[in-house]
C-alpha cells in the first residue's frame, strides 16, 4: 500500500487524539500535570514530525525529478576504465566500440557538464536500440527521471 502525505497526517492526528483523551480522564493533580505535560511535548514532536516531513515526504514517497541533460552516451565498462580521464576519452569514444557485447552488457551513462550519470536497466535498452540505427549518434540530449543515483529514460534524440 503506498501511502500519501494525506494518510501519515491523518495517522499521527488519530494518535495524538488517542493520548488526548486518555489523558481527560478524572485522575489526581500531580498525574494530570504529568498528562499535560506528556501530552504538549508529544504535540510538539508531531509538529516537528510533520514539518520535517513535509519538506522531505516527495523523495521518501518516491516522486521523481525530470531532468534533461545534453552529452555523450557512453557504456559503463569504457566509463570505469577511463574515468581518470573521461572528459578526454568521451570525445574519442565510438559508438562501434558502444554497441560491442560486453560493453552493451555493462549499461550505459551519459557524461554531461563533467559528470557521469547512469541509467536503469530499462532505460539500457532503449539506448542501445536508439544506437542501432544508423543516423544515431553517441552525442544526444535526454530527458530522464532522476530516482536516487539512477535515471529513466523518457525521451532520447541526437544533438545537432
């Protein structure tokens, strides 16, 4: 079951409303005080909760981040041995040598703006068919959704 922001609020609220009412019950003074006193620091730790949670739930719930980054399509095998000198080795780097077995088998990644960002086993696929046609180039422009470290291929298309 996946839950919403909408859900854990209404989760904590019935918990909070719960200690409430135990502590109305007729009971001496110092064991009211106590209740209160219980009762407005555990207030004050589900405001916390709630504000913290409110800026953070979008990534805990899974929402994804739509990016769109330019630059080179390169396979994960020639991106681990050459990454001492990636930004050099992306400009000789050839879509034959992409598209061998054992480098279409370690997944891609696209280097832009000097950094390296590797796609999902899905998104591997569609790359290494948008490879396979002749007019494709390794130098393109994607559209991903970013979830963690990895992306998800939405749209793909060459770099003019």
């Amino acid at each position: 079951m996946l839950l919403t922001k909408n859900i854990v609020y209404e989760i904590i609220t019935i918990i909070y409303m719960g200690i409430v009412k135990l502590g109305m019950k007729k009971t001496n003074k110092k064991k009211e005080i106590l209740m209160r006193r219980t009762n407005y620091v555990i207030l004050m730790v589900g405001i916390l909760a709630i504000f913290a949670m409110t800026f953070q739930l979008d990534a805990f719930f899974g929402e994804e981040e739509v990016v769109t980054l330019k630059g080179d399509i390169i396979d994960n095998m020639c991106a681990n041995a050459s990454k001492d000198n990636l930004d050099e080795f992306v400009k000789s780097h050839t879509k034959e040598c992409a598209l061998m077995t054992h480098c279409v088998a370690s997944g891609f990644s696209i280097y832009a703006d000097g950094k390296l960002y590797k796609f999902d086993d899905a998104s591997n696929k569609k790359i290494e068919e948008f490879l396979n046609k002749s007019a494709n180039k390794l130098q393109v422009v994607v559209s991903a959704k970013k979830s963690g470290e990895v992306f998800s291929l939405i749209s793909i298309k060459n770099n003019r």
